[in-house]
C-alpha cells in the first residue's frame, strides 16, 4: 500500500503505511503490536491479555484527538490484514466488532455522523475509507477552464505567470485544464478573468462535458445550468454554433448564469428558467443533453464541511426520486437518431449510490436506451453492485466514479446513455411507477379493495354497470336524491363547462342513499327536502344543504382523489 499523509485537525502531519508501531498502556494490561509495511504475518505479535475490542473502546478518550488517531490506524491495520490478526489472536472477536468500533472513533476524529461514517465504511474498505476522509480535510488545488473563444492554454499560462502564478496542465485527458499551485495575485480579478479568458471550475466538472461532445450546429440543452460554468463550456466546444439552451430552476442563480455568459462572449445560448420536469413541453427535439442532477454533494465535503452532519441516508433516497424523473425527462426530450450520437450525460458531484448507480439502473429498464463509453480515460469503474444490489453490467464496464483520495479531484459520477428508440419498455411489477391514493375518505387501501365488477360504474361507458347514471338522466333516476331540477339532461352530454365530478359525486349520494334507505319510511318526504349544487373553480366541488344544515359531502373516489 503506498504511504498517505495524513494531516489532521490539531495541525500535525505524518506519513502513514499499513499500521506502524502502536503501543496502548493502562493499569490492568499492556500491549505492542510490531507491524512491518508488509502487514502483519509473523511480526505480529500474539497479545498474552487478549484485549477485548470493547475494552479498548472504552479506554480511549474520545476527546483525546491524538489518542482518537492513533486508534484508527491500530484497528485499519486489524481489519486490512484480518486473516493474520485471527490467525495470530490480535483479533478476539468479530469482525463487525472491530468495524463499529473504528465507525465510532471515525465519527469523533472526523465530525461525521453515525450513519453517514457507517455508510462511508460500507462503500470503501476501512483503509480506503480513512484515505477518504483524511482527502476530505484538505482543500483541492484551484483549477481553471481556458476560454478558447477568446485565447489559447499557452497564452494565458504565459500571461498568468508573469503575474506571478504558477500553474501547471491538469492533465492529459484535458486540453483546456490549468492548476493554480500558488498566485500573488487575486485569480479571480485578474484583467484575463474580467476580459473573459478562463473560468475558475472544479476539474471534474469538464468531464461531463467532454463526454456529452456537443458539435456545431446542434441544440443542446443544459438542464440545471447556474452558475454557468459547463454550460458555457458546452458553448465554447459548439464553437458559438447551433443553439444551447440552458436552463435553472432558480430565477436567483440564473442571474450569475447570464453575467457569466456575457463576460465569457458566449452568444449562440438561450436562458430559460423553468422546473426541469416541464421543459419537454417547450422545447424542440434536442441532440444532446447534459443532467447535472441536484445532489447531496458528498463528493465536494472539503468544500461543505457542514455535509458530515447535514445530509442523512433519507435525503439520499428523495435525491434520487427527483434524480430519476429528471433523467426520463431527458431522455424523452432527445429526438431518435442513434447513428447521430444523440445522448444525455448524467452526473453528480456525490459519491453515494443511491444517487448514481441505483439512478441509470433505473432509465435503463425504463426507457430504451443503453451506456456508452465516456471517451475520457479517466477515473474509476462505476460499482457493479452494492449491498446485495446487483446493477446492469453496462454500468460497471462504461459509467465512472472520480475521487478525491484517488485522482486528486472532486468525487463525481459520470455516465453517459444513448437513446435507441422512443418506446418505453413493458414494466414489470418490481419498477413500476408507484400509485398515489387518498388518505382521506372511506376508500379501502388498494391490497384490501374488493373490486365487485357488478357494481362497478364503468366511467368510459356510462350507460353500462349497476350504480352507475342510465342514458336519461332525469330527477327520477335518483330517486329521493338531492339534484337541483334545473340540471337538465343536457347539462352531463352537451354541456362541457359543467364538470364531470358532479355527475360522479350525484351518482355515489344515490348509491349510499339506497344501502342506507332500505326501508322508505325512514327517508324524509321529498316536500321537506331543499337541495342546490354548487361548482366551485374546475374541481367541481358538490354541495348539498338540507333545511339549512350542511349536509356530508358524497363523492367518487375519482373525485376524492382529484381533490
């Protein structure tokens, strides 16, 4: 394993391997495990005491942040080198005890919260884990994005420097990509930066947009585009060409959207501010188009240390709901046309997999389309499954997953699908898209409704069904009920302005009218009887009043869960 440097919250720094010499001392045992960079093996020496995991839990003191540090390494070498601790008598007892153990000291010396510690330790071994968390604690190095439109890479680092900043390439997989190592001059108010020559942006945010590859003369939509900094990349790889619609939710954050638009010279792009769910409805078929979901950012925690303890395993799984809907509606804006590349790049600035694998999982079995390579070489493989979910197998040979212990860069997940037809694929029960029911009313849940197709009223054919409304509908055909005698028949065929509900909520009063009324001495004369229906806005709301009480309102089921 090769060495990190760790560097914690007290201002210390070590190079760390496997685990190295660690001594733990009290008043009842003494213990010295020797551990070579190696691993264990026949260095490790057998504890005579057989220390307890949960005694040596309890012997530490949480607030003791070296004390804290110490630990975690002791139990990283323990758990990567497990075979040899039990074979040895190191380890007394169960994995899982020394797992929880280390998740517990991880979330004092880190800040993380339990679940979010027990998540990380279940996504990574516990020697990665602690890589990830100790990459975390330091910032990333600021990276810029080269505006072609307006200069070259060569010319700008040229006059960077005689600033005097030292920046160097990102890498090979980029061409528009400079690290700022260290600056005397503010980056961001630079002459170059107000004259529109560079973007100041995370490296792993070109990536989703090397991998979407727009071209001149397309229309490209960006679909969660604030603050502007990929989708004026988009602009600048189009060459000012074609049409690019970008688009924010956020009325407040397209405002940086357009200024960053204006000072980069970008002009062939279309700001709309509209929910992302809606915008199928406006806008033409497009080649291209880029979802970069809304997210829990737990891949950028160095940047929002408030994350450790702000996001919870639920906002992960609400995440994915809109992650899901916002991906079908991208795919269903891409005009069909697979030979043209026509595609939609996914990616998150998280690290979870709720948010990334359960998400393409997902539109692949719900719409036709299939993963293609990202054509950057770059990153990790995306997982292939994760605590006993198994994903397509597409996504673990084609989507990747950048880190911050690993590649230096934000964690960010990329994935790119390429729609093969417009047909929406038969669902299965396990996917099909939950139905909503009323909580309100009498209705029985969907698993305990017994359907009776002899009293069902067969709203797409009315005549039809016992309960429901005959062909003529007059006064006498709901008996006693209360229905103004000024509804005329004409009123339920001819009329559209009068809303269907009122129809189903007249025949379901008569249907409850006759169970309850089985005995006509118990119903009222129709004298004393006084009835009006009232349609309130298109819900067509009926009701009733009777000698000047209010009367319960009846109603369909259909129209109860309308309203």
């Amino acid at each position: 394993m090769e060495p990190v440097e760790r560097v914690d919250s007290l201002g210390g720094s070590d190079v760390v391997s496997d685990v190295s010499e660690v001594s733990v001392d009290s008043d009842d045992y003494e213990v010295d495990v020797s551990v070579s960079d190696d691993g264990f093996g026949d260095d490790f020496e057998k504890d005579p005491h057989k220390v307890d995991a949960d005694d040596i839990h309890g012997r530490v003191d949480l607030t003791d942040l070296a004390s804290v540090k110490t630990r975690i390494e002791s139990l990283c070498g323990i758990l990567s080198n497990w075979s040899s601790a039990s074979k040895n008598g190191i380890a007394t007892k169960k994995r899982s005890s020394y797992v929880s153990q280390l998740q517990r000291m991880v979330s004092a010396y880190y800040g993380y919260s339990d679940e979010l510690a027990e998540y990380f330790m279940r996504l990574f071994s516990p020697t990665e884990a602690i890589q990830f968390f100790e990459a975390n604690e330091r910032p990333l190095p600021m990276t810029l994005r080269v505006n072609t439109l307006k200069t070259r890479r060569k010319e700008l680092a040229a006059a960077l420097i005689a600033r005097g900043a030292n920046v160097d390439p990102v890498g090979d997989w980029s061409k528009e990509g400079l690290v700022v190592n260290s600056s005397q001059v503010p980056i961001g108010a630079t002459p170059e930066y107000l004259a529109g020559h560079y973007m100041m942006q995370s490296a792993a945010s070109f990536i989703p947009v090397l991998a979407l590859n727009p071209k001149e003369g397309e229309k490209v939509l960006d679909i969660a585009a604030a603050p502007g900094g990929k989708a004026t990349h988009i602009a600048q790889l189009m060459n000012n060409g074609g049409v690019l619609y970008a688009n924010d939710v956020n009325k407040e954050r397209c405002t940086a959207l357009v200024a960053n638009i204006h000072r980069l010279g970008i002009t062939n792009t279309i700001v709309t501010n509209y929910d992302g769910l809606d915008l199928k409805r406006v806008l033409p078929p497009l080649d291209r188009v880029l979802c970069d979901a809304p997210c829990s950012g737990l891949g950028v925690i160095s940047k929002d240390p408030s994350a450790k303890v702000k996001r919870t395993l639920l906002d992960l799984k609400q995440n994915a709901d809109l992650q899901k809907r916002l991906l079908l509606s991208c795919i269903d804006m891409l005009q069909t046309n697979p030979k043209n590349g026509n595609c939609v790049v996914y990616s998150t600035c998280s690290v979870s997999v709720e948010e990334n694998e359960d998400v393409i999982d997902y539109a692949l079995k719900m719409r036709d389309v299939k993963l293609v390579p990202l054509g950057v070489e770059a990153g990790s493989p995306a997982l292939s499954n994760f605590r006993g979910r198994h994903f397509h197998p597409s996504i673990g040979q084609h989507a990747r997953r950048f880190y911050p212990h690993l590649h230096n860069l934000d964690g960010f997940f990329v994935a790119k699908l390429v729609k093969l037809s417009s047909k929406v694929p038969t669902l299965t029960k396990r996917y099909r898209e939950p139905r909503h029911y009323s909580t309100g009313g009498s209705e029985p849940s969907p698993k305990n409704r017994k359907t009776d197709t002899s009293k069902k009223w067969n709203q797409n054919n009315p005549g039809k069904g016992k309960g429901g409304p005959s062909k003529s509908l007059e006064k006498s055909d709901f008996g006693d009920s209360p229905v103004d005698t000024d509804v005329k028949k004409s009123n339920f065929k001819d009329d559209s302005s009068f809303p269907e509900d009122s129809v189903s909520a007249s025949a379901s009063r008569h249907r409850n009218e006759k169970r309850v009324s089985k005995d006509s001495n118990m119903r009222e004369p129709a004298e004393s009887r006084t009835s009006e229906v009232n349609t309130r806005g298109s819900k067509g709301n009926v009701r009733t009043r009777r000698s000047g009480r209010k009367a319960t309102r009846g109603g369909s089921s259909a129209s109860k869960r309308r309203r």
